[in-house]
C-alpha cells in the first residue's frame, strides 16, 4: 500500500476506473491524499503513472509507462545552474511558440513537459540518458541547434529481438 499527496486530484478521480482497470490495483483517496493497493510491481507502476498525471502530462502519455515499458524522469532546472533568472531558461526550453520542446520530444520520440523549474520526460529507457543530457545543455546556455544535432547523432540503435521479450 503506498500514499501519495496529490494537487491534481481531480485528473485521477476522473480517471479512476480506467487506472484501476489498466493498472490492476484499488485507488482510493481522502482529500489531496491518494492511497494504491495492489501488486508491488503494479503498484510501482501505477506511483509512476500519478506521478506523470500530477506532473501535467495527458492521460495517455502517463498510460504508455505502462504499456509500452517506457520512463518518466524529472529534470530540476535549478541543479544545472546558478542563474536567477529562471524565466529565461525556461524560455529557452520551451522556445519560440513551444517550438523547441516539441521538437525535443519528436527527436527523443517521448513526451516532454515544463512545470515551474522542473522538466518531465517519459519516453524510452535507452533515449532518457541523451534527452537528460540535452535539456541540461539548453539550460546551460548551447545552442538548439546544437542540441538537435547531438540527439540526431547519439539516436540509440534498435534493440535487436532475440525473441526473449513477451509478446503483447
């Protein structure tokens, strides 16, 4: 049984029956306090999954943690720097009209999200390591340009299927 405080409690409890359902385990909730019992391993998932709907990420981006074996990080924009202008470094992240998150995400093929000075990723294991590593070169002052070309180089080669993973 695990509790998690929760301030977007409203997305949960309408979602309630499909993440019990999907996630196969009971949600119950009192106030901003929200309780799940289950499996241990379901019950890591679904941590994950409230983590990613608190975070503000859709509904069906927090699922594919479940689905599609995939992550969800958070990146604290104030351990990379000692700037105090932090409004600036979270222009850059998000960039022209969203132009430079959106794009970020397309190249590491997962889901970014900017909240206060935090940055959440949820995309597969083996692209969380160079996203990281980009999102802390923007807040460090390098070129977008720079960063795209890097995740185009250091894109992770396909996993080869030796038949050992569980078909769906």
């Amino acid at each position: 049984m695990k509790t998690i405080l929760s301030e977007k409690i409203a997305r949960i409890i309408k979602n309630k029956k499909r993440l019990e359902k999907t996630l196969e385990i009971k949600i119950t909730n009192r106030g901003k306090e929200v309780t799940i019992q289950g499996e241990p391993e379901n019950e890591y998932i679904a941590e994950k999954v409230i983590d990613a709907l608190n975070f503000g990420f859709p509904y069906s981006a927090a699922m594919t943690i479940k689905t599609e074996e995939t992550t969800f990080e958070i990146i604290n924009i104030k351990d990379y720097t000692k700037r105090k202008d932090l409004e600036s470094i979270r222009a850059r992240i998000i960039g022209k009209a969203g132009k430079t998150l959106s794009t970020l995400s397309q190249l590491s093929e997962g889901f970014l999200e900017l909240k206060d000075n935090e940055v959440g990723v949820i995309g597969p294991p083996e692209n969380i390591p160079n996203v990281t590593k980009a999102i802390i070169s923007i807040i460090k002052g390098s070129k977008q340009s720079n960063v795209y070309a890097y995740l185009e180089r250091n894109k992770p080669l396909p996993a080869i299927d030796l038949g050992l993973r569980e078909k769906k």
